[in-house]
C-alpha cells in the first residue's frame, strides 16, 4: 500500500518540444521541480491532461520511469495505467509499482465495454496483481462507462482498491460515494470546493497546471475550516475552472489547460496533433477568464494572445532570461516575489 493521495494532486501536463512530437525530458525534469516549490501535494503522472492518450506505449512507460526517478519520493505518485485490455493493464500497473508508484489510476475498459459484471472483474482482477493502491476513475462524459454507486460499493470493498476519481460533475452522486467510504476524488473543476466540503479528500485537477499556487491554497484554507476566505479565493478561480470544463469556443481541456499554463510563463510547449491551438478568440476569453486571478508567481503582461508561431519564440526566450538581481527586471521580480511570500 502506497502513500496517500490526498490534497491537491496535479494532473500534470507533459513538456513537448517546439514539434510536439517528443517528451522533452528536461522541461519535464524542471518542470516537477516548479510543482513541487508550489507545495503541491502529490503528482498524477500519464493524466488526459498530459496528452496520455496520444502517446506510445514506449513514451508512456518513458514517461513514467523518468516522472517517478526524478520525483523520488519527495510526494506521493499516481500513475495512470489505462489499457484497453486486462491482462495490458496489470502489465503496465506492475511498470508503475516498480518505479515507485503509490498508486495507479484506472479507467473502466470503454471501447465494446464489458458492461457492469466484466467491468467490476477487470478492476478486481487488476487488484490481486498489485500492492499499489488503485484510484477508479469514473468519467461517463469521456469514457461512456459509469461507475455506478452500486458497482462503486462491492470494488471498494477490495482492500487496495481505495480511491475514486469522479469526473462525472454531479455533487448529489459524489455525496453518495463519500457515504459509502473509501476516498473520493474530485475531478469536476466546477464544484471543486463543495467536493471537498462535502467529504471529498482532495482533487486530481489539470488546473494545478495554471494555478497551482491557488489551487493548495484552496485546499488549505477548506482544510482549516476557513470556509468564507476559500468561497472567496474561489469566486476569482471559478471563471478559469468553468472555461476549462465548458466553453463556447471548442477548446479541449487538455488544450485550454496547456494553453492557459503556456501563457503564465511555464513553457511546456504544443499539444500534439490532432489537438489543435486554440483560435484568437478563444485566446482572448481565456485572458478574460484568468483575468481575476491574483498576481501568483503570473507575469500580468504575459496574458496577451500570441499566434503559436510567436508564442512559441516568445516562451524561448523568457525561458532563457536570467536577469542579474541587481538588474531593474531583477529587482521588479524579486519584489514581487517578497509581496507574495512575505
């Protein structure tokens, strides 16, 4: 049984190089380190939101080897390890308990699914091939499998089954899972604080990938029972939150995340194809939608819409930039960095 996954979890983008075909495996390297210094609670590696979908099964077990070396136990890990087929699934879940995952993430077989009775078998057959803790992942909106209340009861039942990630937005059914035991969580941005409210222990939230500094905040100020000062953390977090999970724009999660992280200064590069960049437009409403957010460790004049071509060019050279301290730009940064962290 591995370490708790509790608090704020991130869903953590996957660096990609200008071409968006390969894991640029030092922006990744750099780029847990950044998590970490936000004192984040605990990585989700191989996340929809890291682009999981779209890579190799020799990149996905790459990803995880290098994730969970450099990480090396400064939090707890999940590691995703959907795959279509069960006896797949075990395989890639035995990778991630020997590289040291404390958990792994699991979706319900989705393509000619096996229905409720081979979907229960297919998770308690993974759970007597692993010791590492095992998070079901209840997404009907993607999958087009739910995770009953009634099916969630008998699997967490299973010793090291322990966890469930809900996507599925409806706090009413959240509630229930939280009643039943276990521990639930959240994975529906727009409720995010009544989760957890609610009995939820934390969240997996691609949003951490943005606002990470926000989102432990959030997480801290709920866990205090500081119930007024998160409701008003969150009015200024809930714009971005709704835009991510719905807009008119056709922005994908995974794009709008990437995109709104790329435009606060962390460089992690392109999506890979077929997920395409977002629209001007769109650009423009996601400016407006991080627009409340307070100055975090987020460059203001950084929020403007940039073509790719541009951006791209633009994120290479802030991230090249290392001004003396006793530059001007130095000294701006530094005093910001003191308003912020007095």
């Amino acid at each position: 049984m591995g370490r708790d996954i509790e608090g704020v979890c991130i869903a953590m983008c996957t660096p990609l190089d200008s071409t968006g075909e390969k894991v640029d495996d030092g922006r990744l390297r750099d780029y847990i380190d950044e998590i970490l210094d936000t004192g984040m609670h605990s990585i989700l590696v191989g996340a929809g939101t890291g682009e999981y979908a779209y890579m190799t099964e020799p990149e996905v077990r790459h990803l995880v080897e290098v994730c969970c070396s450099h990480i090396d136990g400064r939090v707890p890990v999940a590691v995703q390890t959907t795959r279509m087929g069960t006896a797949q699934t075990i395989e890639a879940t035995k990778h991630a308990e020997d590289f040291g995952a404390d958990a792994v993430m699991i979706l319900p077989p989705w393509l000619e699914s096996p229905f409720e009775r081979g979907v229960i078998w297919h998770y308690e057959e993974i759970a007597r091939h692993t010791n590492a803790d095992i998070i079901m992942y209840n997404t009907p909106g993607s999958s087009g499998i739910e995770i009953t209340t009634a099916m969630y009861r008998r699997l967490i039942a299973v010793d090291n089954i322990k966890y469930m990630k809900d996507s599925e937005g409806d706090l009413a059914k959240l509630q229930k899972f939280v009643a039943i035991g276990g521990k639930v969580l959240c994975g529906a941005d727009p409720i995010a604080p009544y989760a957890l409210m609610a009995g939820a222990v934390g969240w997996i939230w691609g949003v951490a990938n943005v606002i990470p500094h926000e989102c432990v905040q959030l997480y801290e100020l709920i866990a205090a029972g500081k119930l007024g000062e998160a409701l008003e953390l969150w009015k200024l977090m809930e714009p971005l939150n709704s835009f991510l999970w719905d807009n008119d724009f056709g922005v994908e999660y995974l794009v709008g995340a990437k995109t709104a992280a790329n435009m606060v200064g962390r460089n992690l590069g392109p999506n890979r194809k077929p997920q395409l960049p977002v629209t001007g437009d769109a650009r423009v409403a996601l400016q407006a939608a991080m627009s409340p957010l307070p100055v975090n460790k987020v460059v203001r004049d950084r929020l403007v819409y940039r073509s790719w071509e541009d951006e791209q060019d633009w994120l290479t050279s802030m991230s090249s930039r290392s001004p003396r301290p006793d530059s001007a730009e130095g000294t701006e940064r530094s005093e910001r960095s003191i308003a912020r962290n007095p």
